[in-house]
C-alpha cells in the first residue's frame, strides 16, 4: 500500500492505515523530538502526541508527496516539543553565560559519534537548544523563531551565537577528554 492509500484509509479510521503510518514515522520523529526534549520518556510522550494530533488534523492536509508529508508531521512534532517546554516552565532565554569566543578544533568534533554530539546539544541550556535547534537543523530564519518563540529576532541571534559558542567549549572539552581516554 502507498502512502497516499495509507492517508487515505487513516482519514477514514482505519487503526491499521493509521498503525503503518505511525510505523512509517515514528523513529524519525522521535529523533525530531529527542532533540528538543531532554528524557526520552518525555520525548517519546510528545512524540506521541503529535501523531495525536497529526491523526486528528488529517482532513486538512493534502498529500503532496512523501517529503510534503514528513515536513508537516515534523512540523507538529517541534510544535508539541515547544508547548511541552512551555508547560513545564523549562523554556527559558539565557541572558548570559561564560562561553566565549572559542577557536574551533574540528579534530575534536571528528572523534565524535552522532549520539555523543546530540548529548553535549542536551547539555545545552533549554533556550540555547531550541534556538539552535530551530535555526540549524531546521533552517528557519531568526525572524521565524521570533515569532515563533515570542522573542525578538536579535534575542534568537545572541541565543544562537551563544548556544554555537558553549557548544564549542563542551566539544573541546570531550576532544580533550577523548584524547586523554585515547594516551591510557
């Protein structure tokens, strides 16, 4: 069956079109949201319902296409990432922080695995992540994030030039690690 068919068929409620999609998706997703959340528990809550709403909102998406269809779920997936941090009160704009301009060493950012990059991205303050989230993996422009956030689009400016420049520092300081794991 075609993902068209399977749009289709989920319109109408049938679980299992539903079922295939959520299948189809839902690894993805959760790496979408894993990137605004934190706890993957709460990743995979949010995660869950955005295919809730995803499901429920069908009747006003025309199908387009696959690449059509993965960008408008993932586009209610950072939505629901974004109220969630809003309910629990843990989206908050940084004013400052110690991360100065830093050189980048890019041997440090070669030794390190795709997970061991999202976990120093999680170890970034709350504001810092999503801004760097929303600007650099998703590509909106910082007047988008503005609107978006509440916030102006110079606070998304220094939030991302600050997120960029603690992120350097937390890669320096695991190539420095790396390379001290590597010498024992």
């Amino acid at each position: 069956m075609n993902i068209a068919e399977l749009i289709n068929d989920s319109r109408d409620g049938r679980s299992s079109a539903q079922k295939c999609l959520f299948d189809l998706f839902a690894d993805k997703m959760l790496v979408v949201c894993s990137r605004y959340v934190k706890s993957r528990e709460d990743a995979e809550e949010v995660m869950l319902d955005g295919f809730y709403k995803f499901f429920k909102t069908m009747s006003s998406f025309s199908y387009q296409g696959e690449a059509a269809l993965y960008n408008w779920i993932k586009r209610i997936m950072i939505n629901e990432c974004l109220m969630f941090l809003r309910k629990k009160n843990v989206f908050t704009i940084v004013a400052e922080t110690n991360a100065n301009e830093m050189p980048f060493n890019q041997d440090a950012l070669d030794n390190l695995t795709a997970e061991e990059i999202l976990a120093l991205i999680h170890q970034l303050p709350v504001g810092y992540r999503t801004v760097f989230n929303l600007n650099m993996i998703e590509g909106m422009t910082h007047d988008e994030i503005g609107g978006l956030l509440g916030i102006s689009s110079g606070t998304s400016k220094s939030q991302l030039s600050k997120a960029r420049n603690l992120l350097q520092k937390l890669i320096a300081q695991q190539g420095i690690e790396y390379a001290k794991q590597k010498t024992k």
